[in-house]
C-alpha cells in the first residue's frame, strides 16, 4: 500500500483539477458517495445525523454528504465551525444547492441528540494548531463517546506526522480519498483514525510523481 504526506497529496488534488480539469466539484460529489457508501455499509445507528463542516473543501465533502443523506429521507443536522461567509467557493456553490434543495443549517449542534457524527471540520488542509473554541467543542464531543466518521483524516490529526493539533475528534471510521495517509498509521493519528477505509474518488496521479515513504506489499511487516 502507497502512503502519502499531506503535500503529497495536495499534489495529486492539484494534477487532478488544474493539469487534468477535473472539476473539483465531481471530486466531491464522489467523495460524498463514499461516504455514504460506508455509512450504508456500516452498522451505524442513523436516527440523527449531525455533519459537522469547515471553511474549505472538507466542509464541502460534508455538504454534500448531508444533502445526500437528506434526499435518502434521513433526519440530518448539518452544522458548520467557523464563519460561512469566509468559506471556499466550493462551499458556497454546495451551500447553494442545499437551499434550493431545502436543508436547512442548524445554528446550534446537540451532540447528545445525535447518533451519528460525520466530522468534516478539517482535513488535509490542516496547517496549525486549532482555535481553542473548537478545541473544546471537539473534547466536549469525544467525552461523550458518540459514534464518528472521519471525512479524509479526524479533525485536528496532522495527516503528515499523526500528530494531534491541540485536539483531535476520536473517529470509529475514517473515509480517506485517494491513498491513505502516513499520519493515519502512526502515532496518536494511528488510534484516533480508527478504522481507515480507503477509497477512490478518481483522482490521478502524475506519472513522474515521487513519494517520500516507498510503498509496501500489505502483507510486508518491517518497518
Ligand atoms: N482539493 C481537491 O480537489 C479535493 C479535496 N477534497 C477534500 O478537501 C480536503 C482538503 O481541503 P482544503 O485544502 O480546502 O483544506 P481543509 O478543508 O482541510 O481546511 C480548510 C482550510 O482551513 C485553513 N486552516 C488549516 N488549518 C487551520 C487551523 N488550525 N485553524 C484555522 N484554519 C485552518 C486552511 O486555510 C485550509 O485550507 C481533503 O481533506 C478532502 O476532504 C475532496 O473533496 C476531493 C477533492
Ligand atoms: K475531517
């Protein structure tokens, strides 16, 4: 299996949406689908679903996710951290279907009404330590142990090193894009990622693309 750092894959995103013209938009639509393909796949108590997102293209994955789920009939809260009027455009563009559509934004989250917690607060974008608002929301959310999927990596795992940025939201399963990611197999990340289900999205790799960790046979044990 093929590990990569963040700016790796950062990379591949890049090649894939500006060299090849993949629009960034499909990108997260199919990440959204693989999501939920996990969600069905699972043994997920899904009565409330609350969708936590970010300003930038994890927050839009959740977007998506939550519209995808509320065109199934599911009863889903989508909840943003942060102020929507700094997202990225691809969030805009998903915030804009979600009117139309009629999902409604929750100005609030209550994390003991949900059953299901969707984290797409950060990925791997992530690139300091977290604001100590949302530090206390995400240990406020891990003290009552309720079931999460991690969209890409956990909030506040560095996807690099596995390490945690001040905090990090303990998933039970983590849905990465792509190619796992070294700070999912390692370190606290390793723990806090739970189980890790990769999946392709239908990004592409340059041909002359080098990794910084070579890749491994899966049944290759040394380190
Ligand atoms: N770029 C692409 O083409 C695709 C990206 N995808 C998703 O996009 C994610 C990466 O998206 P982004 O690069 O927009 O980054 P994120 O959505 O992870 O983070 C958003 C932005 O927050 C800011 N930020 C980082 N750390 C912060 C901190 N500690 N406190 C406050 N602000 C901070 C940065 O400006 C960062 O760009 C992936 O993990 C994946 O879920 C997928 O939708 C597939 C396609
Ligand atoms: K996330």
């Amino acid at each position: 299996m093929q590990l990569v750092t963040a700016a790796e894959m950062q990379k591949i995103d890049n090649y894939t949406v500006e060299t090849i013209g993949m629009p960034q938009d499909v990108l997260i639509e199919r990440a959204a689908m693989a999501v939920l393909e996990v969600i069905g796949a699972g043994h997920f108590n899904l009565e409330h679903i609350l969708v936590l997102a970010g300003l930038g293209n994890n927050g839009a994955d959740g977007v998506a996710i939550a519209r995808l789920l509320y065109a199934q009939g599911f009863n889903v809260s989508l909840q943003f951290v942060g102020n929507v009027a700094r997202a990225k455009d691809t969030v805009q563009r998903q915030l804009a279907i979600i009117e139309k559509h009629g999902l409604v934004r929750a100005e609030k989250s209550d994390f003991n009404q949900a059953t299901l917690i969707i984290d797409a607060i950060f990925g791997t974008g992530l690139n300091n330590i977290l604001p100590e608002g949302l530090q206390k929301m995400i240990k406020a959310a891990n003290h009552i142990e309720k079931a999460v999927i991690a969209v890409d990596t956990p909030t506040g795992i560095d996807a690099t090193t596995g390490e945690v940025r001040g905090a990090a939201l303990k998933a039970h399963t983590t849905v990465t894009f792509g190619y796992n990611k070294i700070g999912l197999t390692q370190k606290v990340g390793g723990y806090l990622s739970g189980h890790v289900v990769v999946k392709d999205i239908g990004l592409l790799t340059p041909a002359d693309m080098t990794f910084s960790q070579p890749e491994r046979l899966e049944n290759d044990t040394t380190d």
